[in-house]
C-alpha cells in the first residue's frame, strides 16, 4: 500500500471521446507525475505537476492535459481519444525533495474502441 | 539524453536459483537509478534506488543492484529466487533528481518455475 490511490479502475470510452482519470496523493505530497503503460511496455512520463503548475512534460500532445488540486488529488484529461490511448495510467506523488521516492498508485486502465 | 535498455524481456529461473536481471544505462550527468516491480493488474512498487550513496544498493524482498559507472550497469540480483518473485521488473533513470521525471526500460518479465 503506497498512500495513492486512482479511479477509476477500469474504464471503456469510444474513439473522440473525453476522459478524466484521477488520482489522490499520499498527504503532504506536493508533486504528482503521470505516466502511460501500453501493454507489454513500460511506463512513459507525460507530465508532473509542483504545487498546481506543470512541471515539466513528456513527448505527448495537448489533447493530454492535467489539474493539481491543493487537496493532494490530481486529474489527467485526454481528449479526442485515439486507440493508442489505450493503456494502463499511472500516477505518482512525492515530496518534492531531495533523495525522496516516488509512490505509485495501481493504476487506471483506459481502453478505447 | 538518458536511457535505459534491459537485456531480456523475459527470464526464467528455478525456484532457489539466482535471479539476475540486466539494465544498462546512458546519462549525461550521474543518474539516479531505480529498480520497480510490478505484480499482474497492480502498479509499481520500489525495490531499490542509487542515489549517488553507496554502489551496492540493498533492497526489499532480498534484491540487491550494484552501480558501475565504468559498465553503465545496474543489475538487479536475488540470490535464492521464491515463486513469489515472479513479476515484471522496471529498470529506470531519473532525470533531475530522484522526484524527476522516470525514463523506464521496456521490462523484464521473470518466470520462476518450481
């Protein structure tokens, strides 16, 4: 048990759809990551949020946006989803300090049709 | 830019055999290095980390990672493999500190047969 949790656990949208994914940080934790799992691969970091700003940002579109909220929950939202958007959504909090880790929750898994 | 490659996307070993599992890696600065593991349907849960400390990292369940700057390694390694251990297993490189972004390897899938 980490601390993190995410909802929903498993969800199904249709190409061109929107989704919100979201994700409750351990208490305290002031940065939250994002990352994207397709099947057999690992993860890849979309974006990080510190104290509600975007904090950096991987290789993935606008269509891939996020909110950090001052009660430690964050949400990613895709639009216009793609089949490629499929795939296991992960989030991870930490404090934003040295030598810290990492916390992951266990995940969303999006699948589009 | 980093990167990280894990040699074998699958291994299989016998229960009480020695697990080793490969990753390399390519940084431009001292990295921290991390080990994860993942279990069927759950997230990523921390074996162990390098954080510019001691070279032989020991982690939980046993596991263990020695850094050598010299190679690019940081192989992972269980002396006594447990039918417990069967999971996929992430190598990764962070950039910027160990809260930085996470570039991961593609995965090991490790196999423990009875």
């Amino acid at each position: 048990e980490t601390g993190v949790t995410q909802s929903p656990t498993h969800l199904i949208k249709t190409r061109g759809q929107q989704v919100t994914l979201r994700c409750s940080s351990q208490s305290g934790h002031n940065t939250v990551s994002w990352y994207q799992q397709a099947l057999g691969q690992g993860p890849q970091f979309i974006f990080q949020y510190y104290r509600e700003e975007e904090n950096g940002r991987g290789n993935f579109p606008p269509r891939f946006s996020g909110l950090q909220f001052p009660n430690y929950s964050s949400e990613l939202n895709v639009n216009a989803l793609e089949l490629d958007d499929s795939a296991l959504y992960l989030c991870a909090s930490t404090l934003l300090a040295d030598y810290n880790e990492q916390f992951f929750g266990p995940g969303t898994r999006l699948t589009v049709l | 830019a980093q990167s990280v490659t894990q040699l074998g996307s699958h291994v299989s070993v016998s229960e009480g055999a020695l697990v080793l599992l490969r990753c390399n890696y390519s940084s431009s600065v001292p990295p921290y290095l991390f080990w994860y593991v993942q279990y069927p349907n759950q997230g990523l849960q921390l074996l162990l980390k390098y954080t510019s400390a001691a070279t032989l990292v020991k982690g939980i369940n046993g596991f263990e990672a020695e850094f050598k700057k010299s190679e690019t390694s940081f192989h992972l390694t269980k002396p006594s493999a447990h039918m417990s251990d069967a999971a996929e297993y992430f190598c990764a490189v962070s950039v910027g500190g160990s809260q930085g972004n996470l570039i991961f390897g593609k995965g090991t899938k490790l196999s423990v047969k009875p």
